[in-house]
C-alpha cells in the first residue's frame, strides 16, 4: 500500500489572487514525471484545492486537504513555494501527518516564501 501522510491547510489571499493560484496548480497538471507520479495521480491530488466561491468580506481563502503520497507532499510544497513567490502577501498554514506516526510537520506561507517547521 505504501506511506501515506495527510495534509490540509489554507492560503490567505486577495480575491483577484485566487485566480492566479488556480492558475499556478493548473501547470502542475502535466508535472507528474517530477515528483515520481503519473499524471493521473497528480490531477486527483490536485482535486485536493478548493477556493472561495464568492466574496465575504474582504479576505478572500483557499484550502486543500487530501491524503497522499510523498511525491504528492512534494508537489504541493512546490505549488505553495510558487504562490508564495506570485503573491507575497498571501498567508497560510498547512499541517502534513505521517500516517504511519511519524512526525508532524507545519508549513506556514508568508513574506514570500514557505518555512516548514
């Protein structure tokens, strides 16, 4: 069956910038051979993001949540170090367990860049 660990979080952003991360996890579509994953796998990880589907106020989110593979966990901290890198001031955090009790580990996205912790 193989390690799978479990990982949900969320991107703080401005409404115009939901479009610009729906765009950076579109070009993950054909990235499978980078992170040891057919192309099949990566567009069911992907189906893992979910974005505010109209405005409330004035912070606009969105959030991911699925169970994956390594090479899943890898692309989605790529995907996020590139929505860090378009849209500094977003702010987020994720949570990625080991489903096999190793440890945890927290991702928070601010100023730019991703820090795992």
């Amino acid at each position: 069956m193989g390690r799978y660990f479990n990982v949900r979080g969320f991107l703080d952003c401005d409404y115009p910038d939901l479009e610009v991360i729906r765009g950076v996890v579109a070009q993950y579509r054909s990235a499978g051979s980078r992170f040891r994953l057919p192309d099949d796998v990566v567009a069911l990880y992907l189906g893992g993001w979910l974005y505010q589907d109209r405005e409330i106020n004035w912070v606009a989110h969105a959030f991911f949540g699925a169970s994956m593979k390594s090479g899943g966990v890898d692309l989605l901290l790529d995907q996020l170090g590139r929505i860090a890198e378009l849209i500094p001031e977003s702010e987020g955090t994720f949570f990625v367990d080991d489903d096999e009790g190793g440890p945890s580990r927290r991702w928070d996205v601010s100023n730019g860049r991703v820090s795992i912790g």
